[in-house]
C-alpha cells in the first residue's frame, strides 16, 4: 500500500507512530519518519493512524484498481 | 457560441497535457478530474514508473529502511489518463498547440500544464563527475546507488555542499557510523536559505555529531583511480581528503532548456508565470493556455513585494498543482490566486527543522521562543519592520502562528508573550544581502481561508 504524510503539516503529535510503529516512528523529540510503502497487512493500523492524526496530514492511497502507465512496473 | 459554452466544452471533451510526471503533475491531473474535467489527459514524464515522492530519497531511502523503487506516491482518485513515460518533451508550440517528444512524436492540447521541475546539477567537470563513486541525488536511482554504496560500508564519504540535501546525507552519514566530510563554500551550513543566525546552529550542530565540517573551502578536483573509482578530493586551500564515496549536493538546475525556442519566459530562472500559474511569454504577457506548476514555476508573490519566486518545496508543488488545475477549468473570473506563505522542512540530526515565509526576505533576524543550545526554538525575520518568515528547530507546533503573522504584516520583532521567551531577545542583522530594490509605503495583507476566497489587500507598512 502507498502513504505520504505532508511533513509541512504534520506536528509531531506521534499519534500515527503509536497506532502503526512498524510504519511510522518518531526521528528524535518531533520528526516524524515513516515508511511510504509498508505491507498491506499493516492496512487496518495505518488507516487507524491517518484518521487520528490532528493535523489530517497522512494520505493513504484511496484506490484498489488504478489506472497505470502501461509497460511500467508497479511497486 | 458563448465564452460559458466554450469552457463547458473544454471541461467535457478538450484535451489537457502534462509535461512532468512527478507531485506536481500527479496532484494537478486528480484536481483536474476533481474539478469535473471529462476530456483527454495526457502525462508526459522522461523517467518510467508512475510518480513518486522525492523528500524521502535522501532520508528514509539512504537510511536502508525503504527502498528507493518504494515511493510511488499515492493516488487519491483514478485520473483516467494516457501515459506517455521515458521520454522527455523537447518542445512546446505555441501556434499550432502541441508538445514535441524527443522521439519525434507530438501530442496535441488544447491547454497544456508544465511541471517539469529541476534536475540535480552535476559535478562541474564531467569526467570526474562519472568517477565510480561519485552520485547526486535526485531521482531513485541516483538514491538506489548511494544507499548501496553506504552500505558498503565506506571508508569516508565527501558531502560537497551544505544546504538542506547536503546537510541530511551527512546526518545519515553519522546515524550509519560512517565517517563523513562537509566540504561548503559558505561560512557555514544552510547560510544561503536561512542566514548566519541559523547556519551557525547548524555548524555546531553538525560537529557535535562528528561530522568533519570544513567551511569557506571549494572542491577543485574530484580524483579517481587507476580502476576510475572516485578516492581523493582536493580543496583549494591545498589540502586534500580520501574517500571512496563523493556526494555532489549542490542545487538543482530547472529543466526548461526544451522551451528555448516555445516564446515563454522560460530560463534558468523558472517559468514566470501570474498568481494563477499562467504562464508568461517572453514580453510579459500572460498566456490563456500555458500553465505552469512546482518548482519549475517561477510565481509573484503579493506578500514579498509581488517578487516572481522560485520555490522547491513539497507543498508549494500540491498547491500551486490544484491552482493550476482549478483554473486551467475556470472561466475569469472564478480564477483562483496561489496566494499561500511557502512552509518548508528538513530533518537532520535528529532535529526537525521547519520554516514558513521566504526567510532570505529579511534584514534582521531574532530567536523569539527557546533556546538555541538546547536545539529547540524559534526564530523570525523582519524586513523593514515587519515579520516575513520564521524558522523554528524542534518546535514546530509554533509556526502556523508565525504565519498569521507574515500574512498581516505584522510588526517585527513581533511580541511573543510566551514562556519561553529568551530573555535577551534581540534582533540581529541577518547575514545576506537582503532585498535590493526597497519598494517604498505600501505592502500587503492576505484575507480569507478558502482557496476560493483568499485574497490580497494592500496596507500601509509599518515603519
């Protein structure tokens, strides 16, 4: 699955690395790190983890089937 | 046929092409669709693969944590678009409406967006600059290669360049155990973006993690092997470093030489272009049909003295991106402006550098909340009195303040009754050569919230 946290608007509130730490972690007192691309099984906290971020700064992708360059790879 | 079926026929059947493939170009194509956009979307981009997101490249990639192919940005709707991948635009008519491909094809619009962005510029000397070992870092590969030479495990690698990329690799650098040298032309790092203030911070802060800072020196040769593996610089002051691994972190150049002979004012500069990201031609005169996005677009900003701005920032990207779209399927008067305070962040050596407002706009500059030993604080410039940006270090809860600030030309240094005042706040001259052109009197103030709503009104500056 594919996520983007707009850094700009994020606070480091760290509810997200609390809710899914596998995908999101904290990179000394406020930075937030995360992994853009974590496995779909890390689904159901990274969606829990968007929808309690007060800043409504992480982005998960909304689509199952999308539409893709053709002859390219997806990741 | 009215000016109002005109437009509806565009939004139903017209044809919209993006040349760039990348946030910007990616945002603006889902606006588009969002805003009811039914024709034919076409995406150029010159790398394969679908767009993906640069700012963890040099962070989380380099880490080893997430590889370089795992950035893809996500999508927020299905955009229904032909993709048109690994090939460059090398042309744009403006006569005949259509967009030359570099291999000879041409794609015909009836309003085209250009987000073409910029490209790592390249070490000086090009065959030192192909030395086994020497990278920029841009794109995923140029990522993909360093993160496999760092985990290689490097004797030292050469950082040249200070600024924000430059900066993150070196605290990479350290946060992997491996030795590093920062060699930087300025006096210290992040001088050029955010003044002497800021940049001493960033020096003490960069040795205190071990990093070999070396400052008012210039890299002259980059020196290879028998085998071409990079393994020795030298510096003008005569001196010289060994190395196995050379990272080349000095700006970016912005891709518009393919609109050379297209008639906009288009160069090293940027893409000049109006609030709306309607691009100006060579005279000055705004185009119907050419939009520009991201940081190839080069935008007047109201708030610094209608400056036209270049910005390569994340957000500026997305937001100009929406403008763009918004209005290449609005007719006049429901044209938004691109009127919003540039925000910005890195994060290196455990700190979260943040910034909001145009920080080289400013002739003095003062820490209005923390401390600066400990890392943690706020610090905002003024120009000729009133506040213009803000910079805080491990405090970025603060800054959507310090942009209400910038927005209502409030008078600088600003009044902060906060706990953390410092008690000996005073403002200092911030170290580069501020604005030339003083524009006398008037400036301005931003109203409103909405997209659809903000707009500028003047005001009498603060003297």
């Amino acid at each position: 699955m594919r996520v983007v946290v707009d850094l700009s608007r994020c606070q480091g509130y760290a509810q997200c690395a609390f809710l899914a730490p596998d995908t999101f972690r904290m990179h000394g007192e406020e930075a937030l790190m995360y992994n853009p691309n974590p496995d779909d099984g890390q689904r159901e906290q990274v969606l829990r983890a968007a929808a309690a971020c007060p800043l409504q700064a992480i982005l998960v992708e909304q689509l199952e089937g999308r539409d893709a360059p053709v002859g390219t790879s997806q990741s | 046929m009215t000016s109002a079926d005109t437009l509806k026929g565009f939004k139903r059947d017209g044809r919209v092409v993006i040349v760039g493939a990348s946030l910007a170009g990616l945002r603006a194509a889902e606006a588009l669709r969002d805003e009811g956009f039914t024709g034919s979307l076409t995406m150029i981009g010159d790398e394969l693969g679908e767009p993906y997101d640069r700012p963890p490249l040099s962070k989380q990639v380099l880490t080893g944590w997430v590889p370089a192919g795992g950035t893809t940005l996500p999508r927020r709707r299905d955009i229904n678009a032909e993709w048109l991948l690994g090939v460059p635009a090398d042309g744009l008519d403006l006569a005949t409406n259509h967009v030359h491909l570099a291999d000879g094809r041409e794609v015909p619009f009836d309003r085209v967006l250009i987000s073409t962005g910029v490209r790592a510029r390249p070490w000086f000397v090009e065959t030192e600059a192909a030395l086994d070992g020497v990278f920029v870092v841009r794109t995923r590969e140029h990522a993909d290669g360093l993160q496999r030479a760092l985990a290689s495990g490097p004797s030292r690698v050469l950082v040249i360049g200070a600024g924000f990329t430059g900066s993150e690799i070196a605290s990479i650098c350290r946060e992997r155990d491996i030795p590093v040298t920062v060699a930087e032309l300025a006096p210290a790092p992040l001088v050029g973006a955010l003044g002497a203030v800021i940049g001493d911070v960033a020096a003490d802060m960069q040795r205190a993690h071990g990093v070999d800072l070396r400052c008012g020196v210039k890299v002259t040769q980059l020196e290879g092997d028998a085998q071409g593996r990079f393994h020795r610089a030298h510096f003008d002051d005569g001196s010289t470093i060994d190395a196995d691994v050379a990272v080349v972190a000095l700006g970016g150049i912005r891709n518009t030489e393919w609109l050379r002979d297209s008639g906009l004012a288009a160069g090293p500069w940027g893409i000049a272009c109006d609030t709306g990201c309607r691009a100006l031609d060579l005279n000055g005169l705004i185009t119907d049909d050419i939009f520009v996005a991201g940081d190839v677009a080069r935008c007047p900003n109201p708030i610094y003295e209608y400056r036209l701005i270049s910005l390569e920032h994340w957000v500026n990207a997305v937001e100009q991106a929406q403008v763009a779209a918004h209005n290449m399927v609005s007719a006049q008067a429901d044209r938004w402006p691109h009127l919003s305070i540039p925000t910005f962040w890195s994060i290196q050596f455990g700190v979260n550098i943040k910034s909001v407002g145009v920080p080289t706009f400013a002739d003095e500059v003062v820490v209005t909340q923390g401390s600066v030993p400990d890392r943690r604080f706020v610090a905002a410039y003024g120009y000729q009195g009133r506040v213009t940006a803000a910079v805080s270090f491990n405090n970025a809860k603060w800054l959507d303040h310090y942009r209400q600030l910038i927005e209502t030309a409030a008078p600088f240094p600003p009044p902060c009754p906060t706990p953390d005042e410092p008690v000996d706040a005073k403002p200092v001259p911030v170290d580069f050569p501020g604005p030339r052109l003083l524009a006398q009197g008037a400036t301005v103030v931003v109203t409103g919230h909405d997209p659809g709503e903000r707009r500028v009104t003047a005001a009498w500056q603060h003297r």
